[in-house]
C-alpha cells in the first residue's frame, strides 16, 4: 500500500508511519512514502549551454543585420571579423557558439582552445569545408549549415525583388525578364523551373551541365559573356574554386546590363564586394540580394541550438523529430539518470565496458526512435566518473573512444500505443557493485526506470522493486525487513537538517531484506551516512548523486 504527504517533516517520519503496514505476499513488493517539495521542473537541454546568463555569440565574418539583430535579442554577440587563427583561439573560450562564412578555418586547435564551452558552429553559406566535423564531434559540437534553397530564392524574387518593382521601379515585371542562372546543378535547375512558372526567359552558364537536361525545362545554355550581357536577374549557384573566386568583377560588371538585379546562392567569394559597390554605386547593379535571408536563417537555427533544440540543418547529429523531441522529453530524462545511477552504483565505474538498453514499449521497433536515449544514457554513464562532456553529438562517438559497447533490446508489449515506453532498463555486465543488491539474478548492476505524471521514477534495483522520484540526490540503504527502520534513518537524516523528498521500500519476502530508496534534496555529511551505516539492521548503504 501507498500514503503520500506534503510538507511533512523529517523528524516526524516514525510517528506518521507507524499505522502503515507492507503487503505480505512472498512476492516483491513496494511501499511508498511520497514527501514531495515543491521544485522547479528540470529543462530539458540537448546541448548543454549555461542558461543562467545570456550565451555569447562570436560572429567572425560579415552577417546580414536583420540576423545580427535576432541573435542579440537572445545572446551577447561579439563581431570580431578578419581574426587571425590565433586571435579566434584566444577569443573561443569565452563563447557558446561562433557563426562564420567560408573564410574562417574552424579547425581541431579552434575547438580544443574553447575548452569545452563552444557548443555551436554555424556556418552561413554552401559546404562546410572550412569546419572540422570530426573535431566538432569528438568536442560535443554541433554543427549547422546554412544555404538559401530554390524555395528561399523564389521567395525573395516573388516578395522582396518584386516590391523593389512596385514601389521604386515602376513599371517593372517579371514577366518577360531574362534570368541568367549562373550554376545549373540541383538548386540552380529547381530556381530555373520556378522563373518559367513566372514568365521569365531563363538561360543558363554552367560548362559541366548536360544541354539535354537544360533543354527539357526550356533552358538555354549559354557562354559566360552572353548571360552576363542579356540577363536583367543573375542567380549565382556556383561552388567556389580558383576560377569563379570574385568572377564578378569591376571587368565583369561593366559587361552586365544597367539595371541588372543580382541573388547570390553561391559563396561569398564568387563576388568581388568592394566592386559590388562600386557597381550599385554606378547605376549598374539595381539592387543585390546577399545574405539576409540566409542571416536570418543561422542565427535562428544557432539561437535554436542554444536553447536546446535541434534543427534540420545539423549535419554532425541525427535528426529527432521536433514532435518526437516533445513526445520523449521526460524519457530522455530518465534515460539519462539511470545511466548516471547504474556507473555510481560499479566498484570503480571506469571500468564499464558492456551495457545493455532494454526499452518496454507498446510499439512496434520501426516506431521508436531510440538514438536520443541512447545518447542520454551515455551521457549519464560516463560523465558522472570522467571531465567528458556528452550530447547527441558525440555520444556515439565517445562511447567508442572508451570501449563502452551499448546494445540495445525492444520489448514489445500489450497496450495501448499512446506512449512510447513503459519502462527502460540499463544492465551493467562483469563488474563488481558498490551496493551488492543491485546485482540482479544474472549477474549485473540493473537498474529500472518508468515515467510518471512525467517525472521519471526508479521502479527496480536488482531484484528489489520500489517506486521513487529520480530528483534531487538518492541514497539506497539494505537493511532486514523489521519494525522501524524507515522512521530510524528518516530520525537521523532529520537530526542533521536533510530534507526528504521521496522515500519507498521494496522486499522479497516480509522479515527477510529489503531495499530503502530516499531522495534527498541535499547531500548529507559523511557523519550522517556514516551515523545511517552505524543503525543496527542496515546491511549496505550508498549515496548517489543524480
């Protein structure tokens, strides 16, 4: 049977409870006492940045103002362009995330310089050669990618071109205009389909691109001179090398139409900016649309990053779902304690090399995604006993780099699939235990979690059920089934002001052993686990920090 109270005291826990009786059976059985505080409910952070105090942002190349203006809404953000590689390993230690274009080499000196602070590199542009994804991963580092897609190009001619004409150029239309498509791959032939949707004359310059496949969308292949001296639009979609490095020029400008609107997909080194103004300046180029759209795109997807979500534009994470996220959220959190609870439980946790994950879930396999909580436990495994920070990002990782195997088993069970688990339960196999009951009949440390009410509760050490919140701190204390015993050491944690949030005891057999779980919202002094161990009837005890 269960009682539950509020805002009970300590001391007062062997009075309170000497009414309540434990269920007889010879099977395992649970009682629990529910002293619930009232307590902020726990954040739930992917990526791990310090939200206590605004982030700081570092922005080390140019970035479109309406992007600048969004990220300072959220973070400290610190434009530092042109830094020299020492310069930007001094700087990344004091920042949580750093947003680049294609001239800044974030390499592994940058991310072992950040000291384990940088959590997101955002690079605003097409590819992400000048990152190291591998450094990014082994760091915890999550990586984003920027580029302006066919759809974001459809939307500024559609919008922001097309109010350029209505309210300064009158008389301007689409309809009829030459768009040269300076790049034909994917992206440039997806924006070519769309201008023909909009009446648009559409050629192409791209030396590699079959003429059959320009042909089958209306598309005219052309040279070079020729697109730059009809097109009224040029969109630039072309990868930066050697040869198209600043190809649009103060020689290739004076070739272009006056008038000419120009939309850069491409790198920002296709473009020679100093003669971008000189250009504007002169009448030649009408209006140019660089980055605002892609600004406000990374700094959403980096700001997103920071506060814990993952976006589509990761390319070093899986993608989870943002409903999937949602729906897991509070098993993401269990997940992660008992990882943390089953190390602290090993004799010398640095020896943990095989973990089994077993999940009990109404659901069919191809309907769980698992990859979260197998990053969470991870984590939980191996932070509590290394200085190793772990996320999404690198768990996988990690996890390989100690020689810690992970495998994982789906138990599919009767009911009704609305949630996604019944149960986790995290297996430590050939190591000793610091607390000899969470040894189960097979041999290793297990340990078994449910959400409920979404909090994550431990429902199973060992062999012994019990039922306790997983907040706070826990101490499991075995002791011989008799009168007493909870009111005893709930006296002695009361004595030296530790307060109780949960507690639940768990037996085999009435007058045989049984297993005290206690969540307390403080560690307790050695003096007092000391003065617990010393109770006569106490077997084994442990603290465990959650």
């Amino acid at each position: 049977m269960a009682t539950s109270a509020t805002n009970l005291r300590t001391t007062s826990l062997s009075h309170k409870l000497s009414s309540h009786s434990i269920s007889s059976n010879n099977k395992l059985s649970a009682f629990s006492l529910t002293v619930r505080q009232p307590r902020l409910k726990s954040r739930f952070i992917v990526l791990s940045a310090n939200l206590d105090a605004k982030p700081t942002v570092l922005v080390a190349e140019k970035l479109g103002e309406a992007g600048l203006k969004l990220l300072k809404e959220f973070a400290n953000v610190d434009c530092s362009y042109n830094l020299s590689p020492e310069e930007l390993c001094t700087k990344i230690s004091l920042c949580d995330a750093l947003i680049v274009r294609s001239g800044t080499k974030v390499n592994r000196e940058v991310f072992e310089s950040s000291g384990g602070r940088l959590k997101v590199v955002g690079r605003a542009g097409v590819g992400i050669d000048n990152v190291d994804l591998a450094a990014a991963t082994e760091h915890g580092c999550l990586a984003l990618v920027v580029v302006w897609t066919a759809e974001a190009l459809n939307l500024c001619i559609l919008s922001d071109l097309g109010k350029w004409q209505r309210n300064k150029y009158v008389g301007v239309s689409l309809v009829g205009k030459t768009l040269a498509v300076m790049g034909f791959g994917k992206v440039g032939s997806e924006v070519a389909r769309r201008a023909k949707g909009l009446g648009m004359h559409v050629i192409a310059h791209d030396p590699y691109a079959p003429a059959d496949r320009a042909r089958a969308i209306g598309v005219d292949l052309v040279s070079f001179e020729e697109a730059l001296a009809t097109a009224d639009f040029i969109s630039l979609h072309m990868p930066l090398t050697p040869t198209t490095s600043k190809m649009l020029n103060d020689e290739t400008f004076a070739k272009m139409k006056k008038g000419v609107r120009i939309v850069n997909v491409a790198r920002g080194g296709v473009i020679d900016e100093e003669a971008l103004v000189k250009a504007i300046d002169a009448g030649i180029v009408a209006q140019a649309a660089l980055d605002e759209g892609v600004a406000i795109e990374i700094a959403e997807a980096v700001v997103g990053a920071l506060k814990g979500e993952l976006a589509a534009t990761a390319v070093n994470a899986p993608m989870v779902p943002a409903e999937v996220l949602t729906e897991l959220k509070p098993y993401v959190m269990l997940a992660e304690k008992l990882g943390r609870l089953a190390v602290q439980l090993v004799a010398g946790g640095s020896g943990v090399k095989s973990v089994k994950v077993t999940y009990g879930s109404p659901r069919a396999p191809d309907d769980l995604d698992t990859r979260l909580l197998r990053a969470m436990i991870t984590k939980g495994l191996i932070e509590p006993i290394s200085s190793v920070f772990v996320n999404l990002v690198n768990a996988d990782f990690t996890a390989k780099q100690r020689g810690l195997r992970i495998t994982e088993e789906r138990i599919t069970l009767d009911g009704s699939p609305e949630s996604p688990l019944d149960f986790i339960q995290v297996q430590i196999a050939n190591v000793e235990s610091k607390f000899a009951s969470a040894i189960s009949e097979t041999g290793e440390i297990k340990v078994e979690g449910q959400v409920k009410d979404g909090i994550p509760h431990l429902t199973k050490v060992g062999s012994f059920e019990v039922d306790v919140s997983l907040e706070g701190s826990l101490i499991l204390c075995r002791q011989v089934d008799q009168p007493g015993m909870i009111g005893k050491v709930g006296s002695v944690l009361g004595e030296e002001n530790v307060n109780i949030s949960f507690m639940s005891v768990g037996r085999i057999a009435p007058r045989k052993q049984a297993v005290m779980a206690i969540g307390v919202d403080e560690q307790p002094k050695k003096e007092t686990l000391k003065r617990i161990g010393e109770i006569p009837a106490i077997e084994e005890f442990v603290f465990l920090k959650l």
